[in-house]
C-alpha cells in the first residue's frame, strides 16, 4: 500500500559539508555529495543521519537490526523495505529512504564466480540504512528542504508526530553552528600505502588478461590494484572527506559512516538509475591524464576522443550493458543516446557512454539491481568469465571497490555510483583500488600508468 502524505519543511540555505558536519554527531551519517555541480548530474546532495533501521547482507545472511530476514539479499531487502512506501512526488528527488553500498563481493551471491584466495573482511556485502529524516539541498535552485515520512510508525496521527517531531528537531541542529569550513584541516601524516602489485607483477598482469583474449575467453576485462595502509591514531575521516571532495571534486561523492566501517568517495560515474520507469546507466571506458599546459590538456582530451582503443572498449561495455538492461527493460525500449561523449574531471578525461530502457511492468528497482549488478564497466565482457578472471588474477577480494553506492527511495526511485576513486577505512586501515580495462590493444606500460593517474588525487587527500 502506498502511502502519499510527507511531511517538508524549508530551511536556509546551509552549504553541504556544514550540513553533514551539523548532523555528524548523530549516528550513522550519510552524505551524497554533487560536490562537482553539474545541471543534471550534480545537481542535489542528500544528508543524512539517525536511521531507524539497519540492513546488512553477509556470508549469505540477511539482517534488519541484527534479526536474521529470510531470503536472498534483494528478496530480504523487498521485505524490509515494503511497509515504507510514499507516493512519487516530482518535487521530492528523495523522500528518504535506504543509503549505503553494495560491495562488488554480492556478485558471488547471483552469479556462479569464482572465490577470491584473499578476502580482508572490512565490508558486508550489503550494508545500507533506513532513514526518515533527510535534507535534499538542489544547488541550482539554492535551496534546502527537510523531508520526513514519521517512520517506522505506519499508523497516520504517529506518523505526523513522528515526522514534525524529526523535522523540529533537525531544523535547530542544522541551525547551529559548527567550526568554519572555509578550508579542509591538513593532514597529521603522509600514510605507508603498499599494494598488491607492483609495475612488473601488474605489467605481468595485462599480458596475462592479453593471452585470455588471444584464447577467445574474453574481450576483456578490469583489473585493479589494491593500495592499504595503518591508519594513525585520532585519523580524522570527515577532514579526510573534506580534502578529497576539494582535490578530486565529483558528481556522485559520497561520505559514510557505518558501524565498523567508514566510506569516502569520488566517483564520476553512475552505475544505474531508476525514476519512475526511466532507466539510465553512464558507463565509463576511456582516460586520459589531465595537463597542466591548456593547450596541452585540450590535446590529450583530442587524441582521447580519437583513440581507437579507448572508443573500441567504451563500445564493448555498452554492449554489455544494453545486453544487460535487455534482462529487465521493455523489448525495443533499450537506446543509446550519448556513445563516446568527452567528460572532462579534476585529474584525468573519461570517454562516458549513456545507455537508457524502461524498466518492465512488474519489476522494481531491486530486480533492476539485481539484473545488472555487478557494473559491466568494472568487470568486463563476458561478464562472468572476466569476473572470474579478474578473481584469478587480482587474488583479493575487491570489497566495495567496483560495488555500488547510492539510494533506494521509499517512492521507488534508485541512484547509484559505482564505487571507484573510494576509500573505505576500518579502525586502523585505509583500503584503496585503481583499475583499468584491459583489451588485445592495451599496453602493459601505459595501464599501470593510469591506474596511478585515477589514484593520485585520492592519495593527495592523505598527503
């Protein structure tokens, strides 16, 4: 049953990282983060915080508040999710709802893959929270609106109660001064980063992925290189978010805090989106490291556009992905409206694809999940066999890294990024991944490059 009453309330505008810090003191705050403002892309931030529920998918368990739920992790979410329904409202992007990740692992739990020989254990596979109370600020408009549903309480006068109640009491916290934010704290330390590859063992790695390729298995595939370090005792993470959002700005950036676990990324790129039954996924194939020199830039940006390499791998993933949609779209109704479009970010230039559907009568935005998920931009094409070779040769677990992270509305909507330039941190280790499309094209040399060009303004957040 759907329900249409929320209930709003205007504020003064409150700058988004001031928002998030206001909120802060409150558990488990969540910060999706158009720090790159762009008319459609960029456009809102969401902050968060207090949810009143929590849903976690690991080792093939599912839990709301630590009670086991029955099912599969998407059937068990359904279920969780469905007593919060609220009425589509075009003027409401997000009503509240569940915010969190989906780790890159969960594909193990829908397809039959391979096992990593290694897995840390920092991430669930799916951790994502239940929240009532939201701020929406929309940069263009210069606004901010505070949206509650009153839930859990489904029955209407505890609703009201509930949501004026949550809407009083985030007004005056949002109202209150924090510190200044005009510029983020320095670090403590420069951080001992190790990986699991270095440039011979990963050069090794692409010719490997070129033999697959030359055998027929594959088209190709992503493979990433795993960063860690100790984290040093008091490390701020919030200061930390701060830095990256200023060196590596983003359209989809998003700071977490979760039990055990704290998430700080930069992604550029959409992994999919559901408004009503409008799809869009935004595949990225295709970087240049940017350049000092604008006339040197503007012809890196060129030479990227032309690349046949770079457009032949864009390609392959959007057929990947239109083959994906087809699973859970409108026959005829999946389209290619942008292949190859030049997007242009703080350190490098992508090639950024869109691919669009309707989604079917019957399904929502967790069988659309489900049917795409993990991202074929970050796996390769066949899917499954270059996930399982991406295993083989990766060794470790990918964790969030390649996952996804975003929302799910109570209205039914969906938005989520896929987990690159991200960081996620337990209490003593920062975890970091940088990857690249391999294809018969590719040179050894050159991918460990831009591995390390699509991690260098993660790594000056920490210098």
């Amino acid at each position: 049953m759907w329900t249409q009453e929320i209930w709003t309330r205007e504020i003064p505008f409150v700058d988004p990282v001031a928002a998030a810090a206001r909120l802060r003191p409150l558990p488990d705050l969540a910060f999706l983060d158009s720090a790159m403002r762009h008319d459609a892309l960029g456009r809102h931030s969401i902050v968060a915080a207090d949810p009143f529920a929590r849903f976690r998918f690991r080792d093939g368990r599912a839990t709301l508040d630590g009670r086991p739920v029955s099912g599969g992790p998407f059937a068990a979410l359904r279920a969780c999710l469905a007593p919060y329904r609220v009425e589509p409202d075009p003027d409401t992007p997000f009503p509240g709802g569940a915010i969190g990740y989906l780790a890159y692992d969960l594909g193990a739990q829908l397809e039959r893959v391979a096992a990593p020989a290694r897995r840390a254990g920092l991430t669930d596979d799916i951790a994502v929270n239940l929240y009532d109370t939201v701020l929406v600020i929309d940069h263009a408009a210069g606004t901010c609106r505070l949206v509650a549903t009153g839930f859990p309480e489904t029955e209407p006068a505890a609703r009201q109660a509930r949501a004026e109640a949550r809407l009083a009491a985030f007004t005056d916290r949002l109202g209150t001064a924090t510190e200044p934010e005009e510029a983020p704290p320095q670090p403590a330390k420069n951080l001992a980063w190790h990986s699991n590859f270095d440039r011979q063992t990963y050069e090794e790695a692409v010719e490997k992925v070129r033999a697959y390729i030359r055998a027929g298995d594959i088209y190709q595939a992503n493979i990433a290189q795993r960063f860690s370090a100790d984290l040093p005792t008091g490390f701020d993470r919030f200061a930390l978010y701060r830095r990256l959002r200023a060196t590596n700005p983003a359209t989809f950036g998003a700071y977490l805090e979760l039990a055990g676990l704290t998430v700080a990324s930069s992604s550029p790129e959409r992994f999919i989106r559901l408004d009503g039954r409008h799809v869009e996924t935004r595949p990225i194939k295709g970087t240049a490291r940017r350049l000092d020199d604008p006339e040197a830039d503007r012809a890196a940006a060129k030479a990227l556009l032309a690349s046949v390499k770079e457009r032949a791998e864009n390609v392959m993933i959007v057929d990947l992905l239109r083959n994906d949609l087809s699973r859970v779209c409108a026959p005829g109704s999946v389209a290619v409206p942008t292949l190859c479009g030049l997007e242009t970010y703080a350190n490098v230039h992508h090639l950024v694809s869109v691919v669009t559907g309707t989604l079917r009568d019957g399904l929502d935005a967790l069988d659309l999940l489900e049917g795409t998920f993990p991202g074929g931009s970050i796996t390769g094409a066949p899917k499954i066999r270059a996930m399982d070779i991406i295993t083989e040769i990766e060794g470790d677990a990918r964790e969030l890294y390649c996952g996804a992270i975003g929302r799910i509305g109570f209205d039914g909507a969906l938005d989520t990024a896929i987990a690159i330039r991200t960081v996620f941190m337990d209490e003593t280790r920062a975890v970091l991944q940088a990857g690249g499309g391999v294809t018969l094209l590719s040179e050894p040399g050159p991918e460990y490059d831009e591995t390390l060009a699509k991690a260098a303004r993660v790594f000056e957040a920490f210098a």
